[in-house]
C-alpha cells in the first residue's frame, strides 16, 4: 500500500464543540464526524475497498476498520474503542470507537496538533445559568492550513454570524517546505480574508493575571511572546487532545476545574503550562473515580 494515502481534512470537514465555559469566555475543541470518515475511506480505497467491524470486548465496544491491499489481496486492519456519551450509549460507543480506528489509519490525524483555542467573552455569547455558564453559540472552521508534516500552522474560526473571533497566525518566513516557523495566536475580529501568513500556537487573550513567572514578557500585555510558542517547545496553554484527557480525568474523578486551578495558582486554563498540566494529570490519576472515598490528589 502506498504511503500517505489519506488526505489532509478541509476546512467545511472539521467542526468546532465548546469544551469549557467560564464567566472569561470559552475553549473550544475541532473534530470530525464519522461521515467525514466513510467519505474520505470511500474516495481514497473506494467503497469495496474498506470494511468495518464491531466487537464487545470487556464489555466495551471496538472498531475494526479493515483496507484491502490490491498488491497483496489481503485486508490490512486497525482498531480502536469507543467511548460512551450521556444519550444513546450503544450508538455512541459504535459511532466514537470507529472514528477512533480511522485516526489509526490517518483519517484527521492533523487535529491532534491542533492549538488550545481560546475565546474571549468579549468575542462571544455567554449566559449564566444557575451556578453554570453556558453558550449557545455556533463556531466553525473558515480556513485552515498544515504544513509538510502535516501540522496545522494556520486557522481561522468564525461564530454564526461570520464574524472572525480566533485566528492563528504565523509571523515568519517558514513555508511548505519546512524550516522553524515562530507563530502567534490572536482573538482578533482582523477582516474576513481566508488566508494570511501561516500560523501555529499559543496566545491567550487577556487570560488576567496569574502568577509572575507565566505572566507576558516584553511588555506584551495579555499576550504571550512569539518565541514561546515554536511547536514542541510550547511554554503557554495546552493542546487540544491535552485538554479533552484533562477533562475526561475530571470528569472521572469529580474534580472541578477551579480547584485545579486553585490549586496550582492560576487564574484561567489558557495560562496552564505543560508542566503544571503533567502534575496535574498525574495527580488525577492517582485520585480515584467520584463515588468512591479518596482524598483529591489534584
């Protein structure tokens, strides 16, 4: 089988869910549907060429997604499992657990390098709801971009009414072709062009405060310095896979997020290093699920 077979996803295949909302704005997470997978598999091997399968393992439910190798005839396969939602669990765990097996075999793969988005409440609709903030808003991808390895090095997301309220922006001289590339991440209404210079990680708009060492530099107010934020040696924020582990292991244990964050001296998630975020996980880990007696690790 030839290599690097699966396209890049477009910009209308990816979707934007609200992860976290707080009276600060909100943090959102891209993802695909699985009918996103079952057209890329149909274009890229055509649709006698893959096959899915389901089975119950420790009562939970895999995905087996087979591709026939047309050099070989035999049927290469990957699986995964699924995770289940609050309605629908059986559909739920079958849907998650075959969207999982397509990223084994690259199917929006990209989305892991994917930056922490963050978005101001002044650039939004939030709502408070009892003791719980919510919104109502709808976000979506404009344009995206990757770079040779397949990262995203630019994206720019609008809310429902095709305002521009996130974009990642590149300030730099790196192209297709590789090389470093410094970014900067702005939450910024700048016009409705699709593309400027290409972008990668990490600023957090007005995140207030938070302690001294993790504060601005430079006389940046609010926003974190360029060199910073260079793909693996991010210093600021975490990514967006990052973060759905940190929720999932909150959701596990019971532990709110304020208490983490209380915890560890910080104001706002969007100024979490990757370093507090290991503690933090680590912690978690050791705590063990909601219901159950334990003291909270975190």
């Amino acid at each position: 089988m030839e290599k690097d077979l699966i396209r890049l996803l477009r910009a209308e295949e990816i979707e934007c869910r609200i992860a976290m909302v707080n009276e600060k704005g909100l943090s959102l997470l891209l993802y695909k549907d699985a009918r996103v997978d079952q057209r890329i598999l149909d274009e890229t091997f055509g649709p006698f060429g893959w096959k899915r399968s389901h089975q119950c393992i420790d009562g939970n439910l895999y995905c087996t997604v087979e591709i026939l190798d047309r050099e070989s005839g035999e049927w290469v396969s990957k699986q995964d499992v699924g995770t289940t939602g609050y309605t629908e669990k059986e559909k739920s765990q079958a849907s998650d657990s075959f969207k999982r097996a397509c990223f084994n075999w690259g199917i929006g793969r990209e989305l892991y390098s994917a930056p922490f988005i963050w978005i101001p409440a002044a650039k939004t609709s939030i709502q408070k709801k009892g003791d719980k903030y919510i919104s109502n808003e709808r976000f979506s991808v404009s344009a995206i971009s990757f770079n040779d390895t397949r990262e995203i090095v630019s994206l720019e997301i609008t809310d429902s009414h095709g305002q521009v309220v996130y974009i990642l922006q590149q300030s730099g001289s790196a192209n297709q072709d590789g090389g470093r590339q410094k970014t900067e991440q702005r939450n910024e209404g700048v016009g409705q062009g699709k593309h400027k210079d290409k972008l990668s990680v990490r600023e957090q708009e007005k995140a207030q405060a938070g302690r001294q060492e993790m504060g601005p530099r430079d006389g940046q107010k609010g926003s974190y310095p360029p060199d910073s934020q260079n793909g693996g040696n991010r210093k600021y924020g975490i990514s967006g896979p990052q973060e759905i582990v940190l929720m999932a292991e909150l959701n596990r244990t019971g532990v709110t997020l304020e208490e983490v964050l209380e915890r560890y001296g910080i104001e706002d998630i969007s100024r979490m290093t990757p370093g507090i975020y290991n503690k933090a996980i680590a912690a978690l880990k050791q705590t063990k699920p909601k219901g159950r007696t334990s003291g909270t690790a975190a």
